[in-house]
C-alpha cells in the first residue's frame, strides 16, 4: 500500500476566532436586554485570538505494485556451443562482468586470418608508395610513358582502398570474437540460469540466457481515475514534489525510505478511464 502525502496550509485558528467572538457578543447582548435599556453601558468586551500558520499533511493510499526499475535479459549475438558459465546464480553481477563464455574457435580463425589481409594489404601499399615516388621521379626526364604513370596512381589508390578494407574486416572480426564472451549489461542480482556447459546458442533466440534484476531503486505503479490524478497534480504544482510511503501488504510498519510521486508519461486506458503514475523509492540495501 502506498500513501501519498501532500503538505498543505490551513488557517484553522481563524475560523476558531470568528466563531468565539460571534458567540460573546450574543451574550453581551442578552446581559444588557435583561437589566433594562436604563442602565449605563460599559465598554464591550473584546476577544483577541492571535492567528497562527501551520502546516498539516492530507494522507491518501492508493494500492500499488512494486516492479524493478531495470531488467536485462541476457541473450547470445552469435552463436556456438557455452563451454563455460562464469557466474553463481543470485549473485550481485557489475555491468561488463563476463557471465558465459562460447567456443571461439572458429571466431579466432577468422580474426586471425583478417589480421593477415590487413598485414598484407599494408604491405601492398607501402610497396605502392614507393614504386609510385620512382614513378614521379622518371616522368620528369621522359623515362616512363604518361599511361605507366597514370597506371601507378591508380595502383596506388586501390591500395590504399584495399588497407581500408582490410581494417574494416578486422574490426568486424575482433567484434564478433568478443561476442564469444557474453557480458552483463547492468549491474544487479542475476537469477537461474537456463543454460549450462554444452548447450548450443543462437543470435536472436527467443530464451534468454539468464535475467539480471537492478534493485537500487524500486517503482511502485498505482492507478487512479482521471479526477483523482487532476486534484493530485494541482497539488503537485504548489508544492513541488509529493511524498509517498510504502507499506507492504498489512504489514503497518513502513519502508524506511520515502518516495517520491512522478507523473511522467501518463497515459489514460481508454478501457478503465484511469491513469497509471509511479513511485520511485530508494532500495540501496536491495530490499
């Protein structure tokens, strides 16, 4: 159960004072109709009541659930054969941890032989650079043919396209290599796994690996009507923020940390006329 609390301001003591003086003022009245119109008044009595300010809290509870405000679910971008599972189920993972590790044979092959096509690729083209500087010297005294020049730059330019090509296939190869290592992409408790040393993954299938849960804040969704959310918000305008409470089920003992209201994204549900808003409290201790 959450309770929103919102602070307002009340001028309780001025109703107090108008009704103490309307009410000795009638009394005067009947002391003086009672001992005769002949008798000499004296001067009125008056009531002084000094006005205060104080602050009072509306408490309102609305029922609500508790979600997680992150969930990863862990799944392969290529595939292969799990030959290791580097984490203990319901343990605390840090982002970038390695949890599973696939075959990379095959991957390695192919990072290796494009390290090679750029190793290669490089050396084409320094050979290129050189021929292409002798070049430039002999077409000034006429020892080569403008085509042979023309031919050589050409040569050299596909060079260096072809060094480009190569870094771009080894940076492709070094991305899917480390694919081979699956990492957790936020810290938080990882649960069961539901799959073990030898099974065989795939990119894009639909079970996920396992499923990373980030306590370090909770939200609690609440829904209320259309009316309900108005009034809140016109109090969240002359306040700033609005408090919640979480109780959990019966239990009348509160969470020990305060939440606050959003109101971010609200959509209303065209089925129940009724508009979904969160709470987010603090859960450092992962409660």
């Amino acid at each position: 159960m959450v309770k929103a609390i919102v602070p307002i301001i009340v001028f309780f003591a001025l109703c107090v004072g108008v009704g103490l003086g309307y009410y000795y003022s009638n009394k005067v009245s009947e002391k003086e109709t009672k001992s005769g119109g002949g008798v000499k008044r004296g001067p009125p009595e008056v009531i002084v009541i000094k006005l205060k300010k104080e602050s009072v809290t509306i408490e309102e509870e609305f029922p609500g659930r508790v979600a997680a405000n992150r969930v990863a679910e862990i799944r392969p971008q290529v595939g292969g054969i799990i030959i290791k599972r580097l984490f203990e189920e319901g343990s605390d993972v840090e982002a970038g941890q390695q949890l599973y590790q696939i075959e990379a044979s095959t991957y390695q092959i192919a990072f290796d032989k494009a390290n090679a096509d750029l190793q290669k690729a490089s050396t084409l083209l320094k050979l290129m650079e050189a021929k292409s500087l002798r070049y430039s010297e002999l077409i000034k005294v006429d020892g080569i043919s403008k085509q042979e020049f023309d031919d050589i730059q050409t040569s050299l330019a596909l060079s260096k396209a072809d060094l480009k090509i190569a870094e771009v296939a080894l940076s492709n190869a070094k991305i899917i290599l480390d694919y081979t290592k699956i990492l957790a992409p936020i810290s938080g408790r990882i649960g069961k796994s539901f799959v073990n040393e030898g099974s065989l993954v795939t990119p894009g299938q639909s079970m996920a690996l396992a499923v990373i849960t980030q306590f370090d804040q909770v939200y609690v969704d609440i829904s209320q009507s259309v009316a309900d959310y108005n009034r809140l918000r016109d109090q969240l305008s002359r306040s700033n923020t609005i408090k919640a409470t979480l109780f959990q089920n019966d239990d009348q003992i509160p969470y020990e940390h305060e939440g606050e209201l959003q109101f971010s994204g609200i959509l209303v549900e065209k089925s129940t006329g009724s508009v979904s808003l969160r709470v987010v409290f603090p859960n450092k201790e992962y409660k």
